[in-house]
C-alpha cells in the first residue's frame, strides 16, 4: 500500500535543540528538547515530558549556517507519540507534532530555503 504524503511542506531531518514554554500556564517553565525533522509548516520534536494534543507552545530554535539567527515560533501539539528508551534502565520520550501558528515570513522563508537545500 502507497502512503499518501498529506504534509503541506516537504520536511527534513534535523536535529537541533528547541527551547521552548508551555504558553497560557502559570507554572509553565522554560525547558530544551531536540528536534526531529522540521518544514515550514512544523516540527516534530522529541520531548521527555508528555506534550498534550493542543498544548500551545513558544519555540527558539537555530538552523545550521544562519548566522546563528534565532527563528522565534508559536505552535500546537498536534500528534504525540510515545516510546520506550533506553537499555536497561528504560525512559519513556515523546514524539510531538507542532503545527506553527505565528511564525514570521522570514523565517518561515529561512526553513524553506534550509529544506529545499537540503533536499538536493
């Protein structure tokens, strides 16, 4: 069976860290993750604390070669999934979905570039 791409933004690997905040909670702290793979339209993000679909989160991150310019993003949970690390002392990560909802032109011009770059 054929699986039907349905991403609006081709995405690419890419490990990088994300600082980011759980927005609209009180004791909400600023933590760090790494990302996964990136497209202008999101980013899948490797949490070790369960994200919830629907979390709202602010996220700063860097691409490699930018001049080490910070992109600055709003975004959603929209997909979690959780798995076993670990040998034997096994931890559980998450795999997190983030739809960006407020993202400038230009730096959502930047990841495309990045992608398409990486790409060829």
């Amino acid at each position: 069976m054929v699986e039907i791409e349905r991403r609006k933004y081709p995405r690419l690997n890419f490990n990088v860290e994300v600082v980011y905040k759980k927005i609209g909670r009180k004791d909400a702290v600023q933590s760090s993750a790494h990302s996964k793979n990136i497209g202008a339209g999101g980013i899948c993000i490797v949490f070790l604390e369960k994200m919830e679909v629907d979390d709202h989160l602010s996220l700063r991150f860097s691409l490699p070669d930018d001049n080490e310019d910070v992109l600055t993003a709003k975004g959603v949970v929209v997909w979690v999934e959780e798995y076993s690390v670990g040998g034997l002392s096994t931890s559980t990560a998450y795999d997190s979905g983030i739809e960006f909802t407020d993202i400038s032109d230009e730096d959502k011009d930047k990841i495309n570039k990045f992608v398409r770059l990486g790409l060829m």
